[in-house]
C-alpha cells in the first residue's frame, strides 16, 4: 500500500511542465507576443511570418479558423496542409506532407521542426477545459520563432510561463485599425434596426423568437449559432456578407467572436448574461466579461469591412448602462488558478475534466482495452444531445465486439437518407447527426481499421451541411411550425400555477433561461420565450427517492443525456442480439442498472 502511495505522489506530481518537451528546451526559441484587440491587425502580421518562412505551423482554436489559414496560404502559393480532429487534408497529390499546416490547437505537433509557429487567441489558456492545448503548444512546440496572438492581459502570464524556459518575450503592441462607439441609446425595438446590424445573444430560444420577429417585419435575416456546421456558418456569413444580397440583418451568438469575417456596422447585445463553467466544472450563469464583451463588440466596424466604423449598444434600454460600465473597464490580468488535487506549479491548473469522466461513466462496463477507453473518453462530443449521447455508446459497443463500423452500419443508425427539417426539433436532431458523423471521423483518425468508410462519410456529412442550410434559410417557417407543436402540449397548462421554468414541447428546460432570475423566479420577464409559444410551468423539485441518479440509466435520462426513448431503443437492440454480444454490453448494462433496484428487494 505504502509502495502504491509513493508511486500515486509520482504520478500526481505535475510540477514543473516546461521539462515535458526536451526537443523545445534543446533550442533557443525567440517569443514574440502580438497583443491588442480585436480588429488590430496582430493576428495578419504574426501569418504574414508563418508564410514568409521555409515551414510553419499555425494553431488556432476553431476549425474554421484553421480552415481559413489553409486557405489563404495555399491561395498566396504557399502549400500547406490542413489537420483537425476530424480531418486531414494533404494538398500535395502525392501524397507527401507539406512545409507548412494548419491545424486546431489540440492537434499540433510537439515533436516535429518548424521555422515559425503562430498560436492564436493565446488569453484561451486561461479555459479551465481546453487550456491545456495552449500551455502544452507554448511549452512544447519546436519552432525557432513563436508568434503568439491574443490579449494584452495574457502578456504576464506568458513572460512568467517563458522565464520557466529562460526564453524572452518581444512584445509588439497593436491598436484598433478603426473606431468603435458606444451609442447612448438602445434599440428597443426590432422597427429601428438598420442594414448591417447584428443581434447577439446567449440563447436559442432568443435566436430562434428574434429571427421570426424580424422577418415578421419583411427583413430578411441570418442565423450563427455553436451548433450549426462549419459549412452552414460559413454559408450564412457569405448570405449577409453580399452586398448584391437581400439579407442585411445578423442574429448570433457569441460564435461570431472568432473565426468569422463579418460585414457587420452595429453590435446588439440582446442580453449581457451568459452560462459559463467555473474551475470546479460547475455551470454558472452572469454577466459577461470585460475580454467578452470586447471580443463580440469588435467584430463591428472592422478594417476590412464594407464599414469603417463600429458601433454598440444593447436591446433593451436598462441594459445600456450596464454595458458601458462593463466595457469601460480595463481587462484584467489572466490569473493563475491553482487546484489542490494534484501537485502544481502556481502557474498552471488542473484542467476541468467532467466531460471525460462523463464519457468514462457511459461507457465503464463495455469491454474496452485500457488504451481503446482512454481514447474513447477524450472524444470531443456534445453530451446535451441525447442522440449523440446514445451514437457514443453504439460506438462503442460495436467496437468491443471487433466489427468494424461500416458505412452501412452507419447509415442505418442515423436513419441516411434524412429529408430538409419540417420544425426545430428536426433541425436539432440533423444538428445532433451532423456531430455524430464528426464523432465517426475523429474516431477514425485514430482506429483506421475500425472506422473503414472515412471517404464516404465525409461525403453525406457535406450533403447533410446542405440539409441543414435548407432548414437554417427556411428558420422562420420551422418556427411556425415548432409553435403549433408547442401550443397544443401546453394546452391546459394553469397560468395561476405559473413559479419558474420554461416548457420546450413537453419538458422543462432550464438551460435556455437568459439570466438566474429568469430561471427560477416567475416575476422577471422570459425574453423571446412567448413568440414562441413557450409557457412557464412549475419546474418539480420533489424527485423521488429512486429518481435521484441512484443508477447510471437513471441519472443519464434524468439529466438529459439520454431520453426514455433511447434508452429503451438501446435496451431492444440488446435483448434482439443478445447472442451475439459479448456479456458486458451497453445496452445489457443500462438493463441492469434499470432493474438493480427491484433485485435488491426480492433478496
């Protein structure tokens, strides 16, 4: 026991990081800090390098970023490649890796030389769940220079990081290329909107209701939200970027905060509260940041842009002040986070690792091989949709049973060939297949053997990218759809019972409350929620005894990872092919965790 302890303290002792990566400490590397805000041309100067040098590697957070420099360097002459977790793509018709790569953070390379790296959005290492992808690209990448991109706030906590590594920081400060106001009146009203305005909000539900609104008023408009495609975002941009184009109108969430190039005169804030996880992993709602609200507020007016100077301001009027008082304030320093489950340097934290305990959770008693499991549970996945919660696990069950995931296999999960969405629930289902098939290609990078058809894959997450952009183009009718839906499963609801909540097509759905007041108490406002033919509902408190997560089934259903539905689907499949799978199967697992209960009372 005593040995085991001794060697547990080893293992825990994470101190020092910056001797993880001797191929970087055997090079003197030169730093080179771009600071500024948004819309200053930092991030153009630091790529100006990575394509002036014999070979480079750019590191940025989105995949349409990547995407865009894979772009632009290949358009300037300069081949280079693109890697994503989900995607490999070698311009070379040969076959052979270029000089130069683009690639999301996650999935730079540690070990290989280049001339000139860029990291992007470096104030991102302060994340308490994707941070580590920026500390391990500054501590570990083997580049002669490093051009790294972000805040002005990261400034110290990157010199105190490189003093670690007895490397110096050159800092070029860069100012905004073009003005930004803040108005001193709202908007108020969607009837003083203008052409090139944008409506941000934190919500769904706000984006769906505001989208209607404005094109009940004969204005077309577009929709950016997380969830959507790379492809249909894009699409969407290029609709509102148009100058020939009808759509003048943007309604988004925070998404246009990085990686979107947007024609956009005025920021809206719709609402100044936004969910966020703290360091403990917990879910939180308040008011954005001083960074956040410079990252969207300067997407408006930018350089190259149809206008030249930005503007921003709040919907509704008792916003306003509060949004004055939040963007006059000087950012503060990025601060270090120091968690005492293991040993660390003041300088760093231990990531937030709920989702990969979550993932573990799903699938503990399918036999996976130590490696296989690990793996699995690193698997970048979206666990809000019940759908791709449920794809997640006939994963890998089918995997645990040595037969390889086919494209047939596949598209009889997903039900291929799926048809344009007839109301929001379709569109968020095809949204939940889309991730699945971006699940399938990022297991496929790492099981090749086991995830075969790549190529065909890809070719129905492009055509279901189209689906989807049908639906998003047709958002205001599949509202309407959605509300007659709604109406009649609220029919009958008591008004005079009304306490807190918000009813979604028959369940309480909390998550889409724009502020803590508006998600547990009746007395504020529910913005947007009514055009939707939402209702507030009394949200039950008094689970019972057995409802309360005392088996994995049960807690994965009571949170929403799974529907009844789906569990009873899994639960089906299992008892139909219960021959041919191996004892320890998901569904047959979820059976008997269903069961455990009623077992334990008959003994």
């Amino acid at each position: 026991m005593l040995d085991c302890m001794e060697d547990l303290r080893k293992i825990s002792d994470l101190r020092l990081p910056s001797n993880w990566y001797p191929e970087a400490r055997a090079i003197q590397r030169k730093i080179v800090f771009h600071a500024g805000p948004t819309n200053s041309g930092k991030t153009h100067h630091a790529i100006q390098n990575f394509l002036a040098a014999k070979s480079g590697v750019y590191c940025g957070p989105l995949k349409l970023l990547a995407h865009e420099i894979y772009q632009k360097s290949n358009d300037a002459g300069v081949p280079c490649d693109l890697v994503t977790g989900e995607e490999r793509t070698i311009v070379d018709p040969d076959g052979r890796q270029s000089t130069h790569v683009a690639c999301t953070i996650e999935m730079c390379s540690v070990t290989t030389p280049y001339e000139i790296a860029v990291i992007d959005e470096i104030q991102m290492i302060r994340d308490p769940s994707r941070g580590w992808a920026w500390t391990r690209a500054l501590l570990g990448l083997c580049a002669e220079e490093i051009h790294i991109c972000g805040e002005a706030a990261a400034v110290n906590l990157v010199m105190e990081l490189m003093y670690d590594t007895g490397e110096e920081v050159e800092v070029e400060s860069y100012k905004r290329l073009t003005p930004m106001t803040i108005l001193d009146s709202a908007l108020e009203s969607l009837d003083n909107l203008h052409p090139g305005d944008c409506i941000v909000c934190f919500s769904k539900t706000d984006i769906y209701s505001l989208s209607r609104q404005i094109e009940a008023r004969g204005l077309e408009c577009a929709v950016i939200y997380g969830s959507l495609p790379p492809g249909t975002k894009l699409a969407q941009a290029k609709k509102f970027n148009d100058p020939e184009d009808s759509c003048k109108i943007m309604v988004a969430t925070d998404a246009i905060g990085m990686g979107l190039n947007l024609s956009i005169k005025r920021i809206i804030f719709n609402s100044l509260v936004k969910p966020s996880i703290n360091e403990k992993g917990e879910k939180e709602m308040d008011r954005i940041t001083t960074s956040q609200a410079l990252q969207i507020a300067g997407r408006a007016g930018r350089f190259s842009s149809a206008f030249k100077e930005g503007e921003v301001t709040t919907m509704h009027r008792d916003d306003l002040p509060v949004l004055q008082e939040i963007l006059s304030r000087t950012v503060e320093p990025i601060e270090d986070i120091f968690v005492s489950l293991s040993q660390v340097d003041g300088l760093y934290f231990v990531c937030n690792i709920d989702d990969f305990k979550f993932l573990a959770d799903m699938i503990q008693h399918i036999p996976l091989n130590l490696r296989v499991r690990y793996i699995f549970c690193t698997a970048p996945i979206n666990r809000k949709h019940p759908f791709v919660c449920t794809s997640f696990l006939k994963f890998a069950r089918q995997f645990s049973r040595n037969e390889p995931l086919t494209f047939d296999w596949l598209c009889r999960h997903i039900n291929w060939p799926l048809t344009p969405p007839k109301n929001i629930k379709d569109l968020v289902h095809l949204e939940a297949v889309h991730d699945v098939l971006d699940l399938y290609l990022w297991l496929s990078y790492r099981f090749m053997d086991m995830f075969p058809d790549v190529n065909l894959v890809r070719d129905i997450q492009t055509e279901l990218d189209s689906i989807i952009q049908i639906g998003v183009k047709n958002i205001t009718r599949l509202i309407r759809a959605s509300d007659s839906i709604s109406t009649a499963a609220t029919a009958g609801a008591d008004d005079a019972s009304v306490q807190r909540g918000i009813w979604t097509n028959g369940k309480i759905n909390m998550e889409d409350a724009n502020t803590p007041d508006q998600a547990y108490s009746g007395s504020r406002r529910i913005r947007g929620s009514k055009a939707l033919g939402y209702r507030a509902v009394v949200c039950k408190t008094d689970v019972p005894e057995r409802a309360a997560g005392n088996t994995l089934s049960e807690r994965l259903v009571q949170q929403g990872h799974l529907t009844a539905e789906l569990l009873q689907q899994l639960q089906d499949e299992w008892s139909a092919s219960q021959v041919h799978v191996p004892r320890n199967s998901a569904a047959q697992d979820l059976s008997k965790t269903t069961s455990k209960g009623s077992r334990k009372k008959k003994k």
